[in-house]
C-alpha cells in the first residue's frame, strides 16, 4: 500500500537514503560517509530538530569496576518484565561502553566529578550508577557531537532539510528500492537507493501531552507498514511518570528527569504522604512503569488531579548546578523547585516496539533498515529501562552504517502498490481524546474497543480530491494507523505486564509471554502471536 499524493516533481539517485538525524541516524551515516558511500540524509526539520536533542537523562554503560556487564543485563531484564530478547540485551550492554568511548573520541563532553572520573546518575531500575550525563541536557550534547563529526567529514552527503517522508518504496521483489518524499516547498520527490536506513523516532503526538517533539508522528512505523514490514510490542508504550502537570497544558510536556530521584527527590501527594511507599523495593527509583501505575492508581483512590515531585532536599545550589535546564522550565511556569514540591503526572514518552529488526536494523523487508526508537529489537521488552535508548541508538546506528559500508543490496526500480487515501485531520483532536482516555497507563477491554471503533471511522476519511497531501494529512494517516495498531495490540493482550496495565487483567499471564507482531495487509492490520525468540533474523 502507498499513499495518494500529487505528482512526483523532482527525483534523485543515491547509495544509501537515511531518514532521520537523531542520534540513531547520524551514527548510521558516519561509517558511511567515513566509507565513501554516496548518502542522502532526510529531515524533517532542521538537522538537529530531533528527539535527541531533548533528552535529559542520559546514556546507559558499565563504567566502573564496581558494575558489571551482568548487573546492567539483569537490571534491564527486569525492566522489561519477560518480553526483552536476553541475548540482543547482553549484546548491547556488552558494547554500549565503546559506543560511548566512540562518541566521547567525537568530542562529546560528559560531567566528571571533582577527581576527575565521570559524575555517574542512577536512575529508575539500575541498581548501579552507570548514567553518563552532560547536566540535565545529555542528548543535546550527543547531538551536538554527532552533528559536528559528520560536519567535518560530509563528502558525498546530500542533506535535505525540512523534508518528510511519505512513503517507502519497493520493487516488484518487495525490496526497498528508496523513499517518496514531501519537501519544505510542498513538492513530491523520490530519493531512489539500493538501502533505505528509518531512523525517523518515536509516536507521542498520538496523546494529547507529550515528552516528544512535535515531529514524533509515527512517520517511520507508518511508512514501514504500508510497505509489507513487520512491526511488534507495539502495545508497550512507556509513559513518563514525572511530567510537569499543567492545567492547560498542550503539547509538549516540561520532563522532569528521572535522575532527579536518583539525586534524592520524592514522589509525594497533597498530604506529603510518599507515593511509593509499601509499592515496590526500588521506591522512588522502581521502573518507570512501575511509579507511572502507582500514580494513577493513586489518582483514582484519592480523587487528586495528580501528584507532586519534592525535589527540595537537593537544595538550590544543587538544582541550579546538575539540573540547570529542569530548574529553569519549573521557574518559567511558576514553580521554584527548591522550596517546593512541584505538581506532576505521567506524559507520553516513548515507545518500546516498533519495527521489527535486529541490531543491525534489518527489518523483514529486504533493503529495509530500521534504528532507534522506531525499531523494536527486544531489547526494550514490555518497558524501556531508563536511558537505554540513546545507547541502543549509537550501537545499533553505527552498526548498519558498518553493514551498508560493507554491501549494498541491488533492487529493481520502484512498484507500484495499492493506492489508499489520507485520513482527514480535522479528527485529530479526537484521536488524542480517544488514546488519553482509553490507550494510557490504565487500560480495559472495553474502552479498547471504543478506542478501535472511533479509529475505524477516521483512516480513509480524507477528501481532498486531488490527492495533493500535506504535512496535516500525513501527521493524521500516519499517527491514526499507529493508533489502531497500537490498540489492536492492546486489545488483544489480556494481561498486564511491563507498561502494558489492563484493569480487567491486572495481573501478568504466563501464556503471554509471547511477541505480538503486526502487519498491514489488503487495507487491514494483521495480528499474530508468536512465542519469543532469541536474536532472530528479521532478514534473509
């Protein structure tokens, strides 16, 4: 399936199309650029306009003599609650070290403490400190590196800025032969390639507050789909438990990282009460969908609108100093973090399914390659543990540019597929609606299928005769088949497990200790099960 969309404008040729400069993206196209392969890089807004660049925490490693490779596996297992792929998790723990000593050769700058050796975070479900972090503004500076070393060494890449991916395409074969794009002019264009590398991110626009950045559309996933990929977990979606709660609050949400409990802060109610009391062993730093349940259930024992993060025991020497960034988004909107506990409640965040792919990104189209957060290589299971995912970008970007510098696939020329419309965007506000009252941390089997009934009336709903589709149209075709699959996924897993809480299955059930995969077929999503398997090739 493809997109209707106006006539195609201009065309170019290249070696490898890589869509998204994030940190999963740039990593892919240092060892090809370092190669000599010819690259053309799509983004959607400017070259550092990515979800990397928002985040806080931090990136993931053993670092010190007192942590081990076996502890990062164990704490990261336990974080996914039985659905991570254990061998894919110790391969990434195993090299996440060199991919930051890589970066760090990049002149990526962390904090070092006042011997000189790394000011290491903990954060939620790491039992050791392993987070490297530069303040409260980590992915900033991986941005700001990458970007950098790829600055110095561009020869042979094409950048096109302000760009969007529409489609990707195939072949007669099924192989991804390139991708169909929509410019910053409102143009149709068509990158052809012999490799096409998503590294387009996550799907939060999909909730009404979001930690994301208003391009997390779920363009990779979407286009993906429509081109015969699998994707899977796609029901797991981690939501923050600690986003700053505003009455009028649209969009983005102000993140509170989880390295501010790491440091001493505490979840609290209107009373003082602590939260996390009697919940779990780990208290405040229990994983992320662990504390983002508490609170809910919280929420509906108390009648409270939210809860509040007392971040006072750190002082304001403190704050000011780790967590400038943090410290100055509260003052801006009202709140002095240092004298008073500040309201909070959980945020949509990030999504531990996706794609199906291996580290390597091969997905199961063949020329298809998917990295960062819109893969999902079970290494994240049923919830991401804190700070992974920046790590998991870097090891799994940099080894499909290793991969792509090595061979290249040689597909035929694009195919067409079955044309379907856009969706009508003037749904989205009920899309939103719909997926915060009934695809959030709480979930029951009737609100599912409410959910799925209101998404039924929306994909196809557009009317724009002349097919000549926007970046309105394609945020509302993209986000609302990510809904339906997501919930689809939702709907069929009758269990709770990991981030995936389900009121009328509120325990997790051995039997589904099992991957839902999905796919898109003759207009329809395809749903299976399949019990788990270790580091499988997606790809012949």
């Amino acid at each position: 399936m493809e997109l209707r969309v106006a006539p195609v404008a201009w065309a170019r040729r290249t070696d490898v199309v890589v869509v998204g400069t994030g940190a999963a993206g740039l990593s892919a196209l240092l060892p090809l650029v370092a190669a000599g392969v010819d690259c053309v890089a799509v983004t959607r807004g400017d070259p550092t306009d990515s979800a990397t660049a928002w985040a806080q925490g931090g990136l993931a490693a053993v670092w010190e003599q007192s942590d081990s490779v076996d502890s990062h596996v164990v704490d990261t297992l336990d974080a996914g609650a039985g659905l991570c792929d254990p061998v894919a998790v110790a391969d990434l723990v195993a090299s996440a070290p060199d991919a930051v000593l890589r970066l760090i050769e990049l002149g990526a700058a962390f904090d070092r403490a006042t011997d000189g050796t790394y000011d290491l975070h903990l954060e939620g479900g790491h039992s050791h400190r392993r987070i490297l972090h530069t303040d409260d503004a980590t992915g900033a500076e991986v941005e700001r590196a990458l970007w950098a070393a790829l600055q110095r060494a561009t020869a042979g890449t094409v950048l096109l800025p302000h760009t969007r991916l529409v489609d990707v395409m195939t072949d007669d074969a099924g192989s991804a032969c390139g991708v169909r794009v929509l410019d910053g002019t409102g143009r149709i264009g068509e990158v052809r390639a012999d490799a096409v590398v998503l590294a387009t991110g996550g799907l939060g626009q999909l909730w009404p507050v979001t930690t994301n950045p208003s391009i997390a559309t779920a363009d990779g996933l979407a286009a993906a789909l429509r081109a015969g990929a699998a994707a899977r977990d796609l029901e797991f979606i981690q939501f923050h438990p600690t986003v700053l709660a505003e009455r009028d609050a649209d969009g983005r949400g102000v993140l509170l990282s989880e390295a501010l409990r790491g440091e001493g802060a505490v979840l609290v109610d209107r009373s003082g009460r602590r939260v996390m009391d009697r919940v779990h062993p780990l208290g405040d730093l229990a994983p992320r969908d662990v504390v983002s349940a508490a609170i809910m259930a919280h929420l509906a024992d108390s009648g409270d609108d939210h809860v509040f993060l007392d971040l006072t025991a750190l002082g304001a020497t403190r704050l000011q100093r780790s967590f400038p960034g943090i410290t100055r988004l509260c003052r801006e909107r009202g709140y002095d973090p240092a004298t008073s506990p500040v309201p909070v409640l959980p945020a949509a965040h990030y999504s531990c399914g996706g794609i199906a792919a291996d580290l390597w990104g091969r997905t199961s189209v063949p020329g298809l390659f998917a990295v960062g957060e819109v893969a999902g290589t079970g290494v994240h299971g049923a919830n991401r543990l804190a700070s992974n995912s920046l790590t998991e970008a870097l090891v799994a970007g940099h080894r499909v540019g290793d991969l792509l510098s090595g061979a290249l696939p040689r597909p035929g020329a694009p195919s067409a597929r079955a044309v379907v419309s856009t969706a009508d965007p003037s749904h989205l506000p009920a899309l939103q609606t719909a997926m915060q009252e009934h695809v959030f941390v709480a979930r029951s089997g009737g609100g599912l299928a409410d959910a799925l009934a209101s998404l039924a009336e929306v994909l196809g709903s557009g009317t724009d005769p002349t097919g000549r589709a926007g970046h309105r149209d394609l945020t509302a075709t993209n986000l609302t088949l990510a809904a339906q699959a997501i919930t689809a996924a939702a709907a069929l897993r009758t269990e709770s497990r990991g981030c995936h809480r389900r009121v009328d299955h509120p325990t997790p059930a051995p039997a589904w200790e099992r991957r839902i995969v999905i796919t898109l077929a003759d207009g329809r999503l395809r749903l299976s099960n399949a019990p788990l398997t270790h580091t499988e090739r997606t790809a012949a």
